[in-house]
C-alpha cells in the first residue's frame, strides 16, 4: 500500500472491499494488511482504517457499508440520534429497501416501499433519515418503535423547536406519509 492509497483508506475510515479495489489494492494485499494490523477487519468485505478520524457513530457507518448505498440509519437509532429517545437503542436500525435481508445480529431492518433518496442526509460517512422523516417512520413504524416512545419523539421536536408542523406536513408530502401524520396530529401538536 503506498502512501496516497494510505491516506485515502485512512480518508474513508470505513471502506468495502470494492472501494479498496477501486484504489488498486487486492483481496490478497488487504489480508495482508489485516495480518500486519494496519487495518483492520470488521465484517465480511468490511474493513477499517484504525488512525482514520472517525466520529462516534462509526456504527452507522459499518452499517450503511454494510447494507448498500441505499441504506440509511432510521427507526429508533435515528430518533435517539436526534436526542428524541431516551432507551439506547440495542440494535442497530436501518432502513432498506424491500428486497433487502440479512441473519446478521446487532441490525434491524426496516423494509420500506418509501423512496430511501427523500428525505435522507449524509453525515460523517453514513447516511440518516431527517428529523422530519425519522418522526414520520416513527409514527408509521409505531408498533414496531413504540407508541409511547413515537409520541413522545414527535411531541419533543415540536416542544424543543428542532422542527415545526409546517416542514413535518412538507415532508410528509414529499414522502407519501400525509395518512399518518394526519392519524396522529392532534395527538402530537402541544
């Protein structure tokens, strides 16, 4: 590996064995680097760069490598990014597209027919839900999130002013989910 290589990898922080590819290092070369610790392996086809400058949320984004373009953090894990939910999230939550599966422990995926490139933001190397479309998949998830922890979210963002009723109606337009934010309005509006 030289070193622009180096710096690339260490640029990523997270990378696949794909993007390793794209910068002209091979399957072999990577083992052989596993093997030296100067990287290291986290999943199949998953590897990290150990000195990369990476933020807390390395999680997200071994998932989102993990998953696929694609994928993006949601439900739960993305409501406690948002400091809307106090339980810690046990799993990882991502959201995929229907198709998508996996016996792996440690995610839960979040089938959705919801266009996964609306309402999406990248961040640090993963990409997450907006506060407006992770209030909204809570409250469309609710069974699977929790009704008292989807309300509350929702109630909180509005309370704290982190959103208004005026950009959860916009993305809910843009989303397809106007069904359910008029179901819960009244219960969610201060």
């Amino acid at each position: 590996m030289n070193k622009q290589q180096e710096t690339k990898l260490k640029k990523l922080g997270v990378f696949t064995l794909r993007q390793a590819e794209n910068l002209g290092l091979s399957q072999q070369e990577l083992s052989r680097l596993v093997a030296a610790e100067k990287i290291k392996r986290v999943s199949r086809g998953i590897y990290l760069h150990p000195e990369a400058d990476l933020e807390v949320d390395v999680g997200f984004q071994i998932a989102c490598a993990k998953f696929g373009p694609e994928a993006a953090i949601g439900g739960l894990s993305a409501l406690f990014h948002y400091n809307l939910a106090e339980q810690v999230p046990g799993h990882t939550w991502v959201m995929v597209p229907t198709e998508r599966k996996t016996r792996e422990s440690g995610y839960k995926l979040i089938r959705t027919k919801v266009s996964l490139d609306k309402g999406i933001i990248t961040e640090n190397g993963y990409r997450i839900v907006s506060l407006e479309r992770a209030i909204l998949e809570g409250l469309k998830f609710i069974t699977k999130i929790g009704e008292r922890t989807a309300v509350k979210a929702a109630r909180d963002a509005l309370a704290k002013r982190q959103t208004t009723e005026l950009n959860l109606g916009k993305a809910a337009k843009e989303l397809g989910l106007e069904s359910v934010l008029t179901k819960y309005l009244e219960v969610i509006v201060p």
